[in-house]
C-alpha cells in the first residue's frame, strides 16, 4: 500500500437532504447553525468517489453528523452504511448516536457494527454538546466500554480556545479534551481539525502520556493554521499520529491533498501523514 491516500474527515448526505436542506436546518439547531448559509455545500456519496477520483485518494472516512436527535443519527448511519457498501473498501463508514438515548443508542451501535461493511468508529461527535462533563457522563462510560469491545474509534471535533469564530466551532477545547482522555485513556481517539491544539502540549509529559492512544486529523488547517505547525509536530515527535483529514465538502479534496504535498514536510512523514497512519489505525491490510 504504498502511496496509499486515506482522507480521514469527509461528510456525505443522502441526496434528498443535498436536495433540499429546510426541513432538517428546522429540526437540528446544530445542523442549522452549520449549513444554513446555501453556501456551505452538501455532497453525497456519488459526489465524494467522483472527488476521490480526481484527488487520487484511495480511501475515505465518511463521518457521521452529531444529531441532537437519535432518530437523525440513525437516519443518516442508513446512509453511511449503504453508501459504504456501494463502494466496497473506498469508504470506510463512522457512525453517530445521542448518547443521551441510553440504551438505544447502544442498540444503534450495536446495528452499525454489523453492517456489511461494519461502521468503524463513532464520529463526528461533539462531546460537550452530547452530555460528557455533565452528570450524565456515565452515558459516555457505557460507550467506550460498547467501542472497546468492538474495536470502534471514536473521532470528536475539537475547538480552538483563541482566535476567530466559524461556524460549528463548538467548545470541545483543549482543556475539556484532556478531561475525556484522561476519563477515557484506552479509546483509541481522532481529535480533529488538530485537537484544538492540544497536541501542541505534548511537551508537557502528563499530556503526552494521556495522548498515547490519540490521533490528531489536519481537516481544514489552511483556515485555522499557517504551515509551520508541521514542524512544531514533528519536532514533538508526533508525526505517527497525525492523519490527513479534508473536511470534504468544506475543503476541496484535490486541493487539499496538494497542499499537504506542498506543507514543508519530510518524505517519511508526508507518506504516513497521507495514509500509512490511518492504514494502521484502521487495521487495513497492508503490503498489498
Ligand atoms: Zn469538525
């Protein structure tokens, strides 16, 4: 699997919600704030393969959206799980639940991991806004140890605590995370869109050693960063862990595979930051 591409952080809808957005921007506040702008695109699994295509990405982590509700969640893992089996081994499916269901939501993991292909991981989820930190944290308990079993990753987005605001920013900033992984220390976990920074603290050796089972993916660093962080992480010596991740549709996949090859980046590191990880990750096999 040499010069394997794997794009870690991509979103699809099915094409009736591509279509025509206004029912589900009024039954999701979250859905809302993220795509009212008519702007903010929509793909769907169709779009996606036609963008790995012209990308030359191999493999693509469809993630799932965080739902206020778990009727949505399940709506739109039907999708993730039918649209991975459209393309066999070129989309790799992570599903949503609303921990706050309780039981149902473990019945809906629980359908996902035998799905054909079977979801992967849990994803994207928005902890703060899905009940960790709060007294309902022991719902968070019940899922990792359900993800432990199942070998399912989970992949959380993640807030920078400074700087301008966006859309969906959210608030999973850097001091919440390093709660949930000190809470949550053997789930292996993808912080995306570089962890809020938190992997910029990897200096510090209690946050390394909570980090040792945690990812980082790059989606959509040309908004938030300049390409020095590279150098900042390989000089923490966390090159193994980072994953390139688009943010597809947000970003244009072509556009952001070339610029990772053009980020000052040594050849070793490009390679794993463009799939090897994420092969590793994902106990794809390898060699082939
Ligand atoms: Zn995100």
């Amino acid at each position: 699997m040499d010069g394997i591409v794997v794009d870690f952080h991509v979103h699809i809808f099915p094409p009736h919600v591509k279509a025509d957005r206004s029912a589900y921007l009024a039954r999701d506040l979250l859905f809302r704030s993220m795509y009212e702008s008519p702007r903010a695109r929509i793909a769907t699994a169709e779009d996606l393969v036609a963008s790995m295509d012209r990308a030359g990405v191999d493999i693509s982590v469809a993630q799932g959206f965080a739902w206020t509700s778990q009727d949505l969640c399940r709506e739109s893992n039907d999708y993730l799980l039918e649209a991975a089996s459209r393309y066999p081994g070129r989309i790799v499916p992570f599903c949503t639940v609303q921990p706050a269901a309780g039981d149902a939501a473990l019945r809906e993991l629980e359908r996902c991991v035998q799905g054909a292909p079977p979801a992967r991981g849990l994803g994207e989820m928005r902890p703060e806004l899905q009940g960790f930190g709060r007294e309902d944290c022991g719902l968070w308990d019940d899922l990792a140890r359900f993800c432990g079993q199942h070998g399912l990753i989970l992949l959380m987005h993640a807030s920078e605590p400074v700087g301008h605001g966006y859309p969906g920013k959210g608030g999973m900033k850097p001091t919440l995370i390093y709660q949930f992984l000190q809470r949550f220390p053997a789930w292996p976990t993808v912080l995306a869109h570089l962890g809020g920074g938190l992997p910029f603290y990897a200096a510090m050796p209690e946050v390394r050693a909570a980090m040792a089972q945690t990812y980082v993916d790059i989606a959509a660093w040309p908004l938030l960063y300049r390409p020095e962080i590279f150098a900042a992480l390989a000089a923490l010596g966390t090159m193994g862990r980072v994953l390139f991740g688009s943010d597809y549709p947000l970003q244009d996949q072509s556009l952001a595979v070339q610029r990772l090859r053009e980020a000052p980046l040594a050849p070793e590191a490009l390679a794993a930051v463009l799939g090897e990880n994420a092969v590793r990750l994902l106990g794809l096999a390898h060699g082939g």
